[in-house]
C-alpha cells in the first residue's frame, strides 16, 4: 500500500514512524515562519512546496537521519539507505510507506 503525499494522514503516520519529537519540531518550525524564504525545503511543509513546484523533495526525519522522498507521481517512499534502526523501518513498512 502506498502512502501519498496528498493523504491527509500522511504527516500522522510520518509521525508515528519519528516519534512526538519531530512532530513538535514541525509544529515549532511552522509556528516560527513569518514568510515562504524561512521554510525549510526538508520540512514536512516545505518538501510539499518543492513538490508542488516539480522540484525533488525529500522530508527528514528527526534529526535528519530518516529521509521520506516524494516521487514526482506523490507517493511518499521511506529510504532504507538512510535508516539505521531496523524497527523503524519495519514500521514505516507496517504504517503504509513503500521502502526503498
């Protein structure tokens, strides 16, 4: 099953995989914005934008190490290559997230 980038349950289950850290720190992120040039490309928010635009866009998760990619037809796919817990990846499969 895939997960787009267009489901509304997309950042929920992003956030199930990260924890309630990240989730903070993007809600912090998005609260602290005063205008589009502070969004980061690698925020939930701002890789949406870069997708919008037909630009690459990439998602972190907490701390930077778990990296979510939006494929150009929306789907939001997991790297393997950038997890280093076994778990996680097992549930960012078991959440609905193609692994790659």
């Amino acid at each position: 099953m895939s997960i787009k980038i267009t489901n509304p349950r997309c950042y929920a289950r992003i956030a199930t995989v990260e924890g309630p850290l990240w989730a903070r720190d993007e809600a912090n992120h998005m609260q602290s914005l005063t205008d589009s040039r502070s969004l980061s490309n690698y925020s939930f928010s701002g890789a949406i934008l870069c997708w919008v635009q037909g630009d690459a866009a990439t998602i972190y998760g907490l701390g930077g190490f778990h990296r979510y990619f939006i494929r150009e037809d929306g789907r939001v796919v997991f790297s393997r290559y950038h997890c280093s817990d076994p778990k996680r990846l097992a549930l960012a499969a078991e959440v609905g997230f193609d692994v790659e």
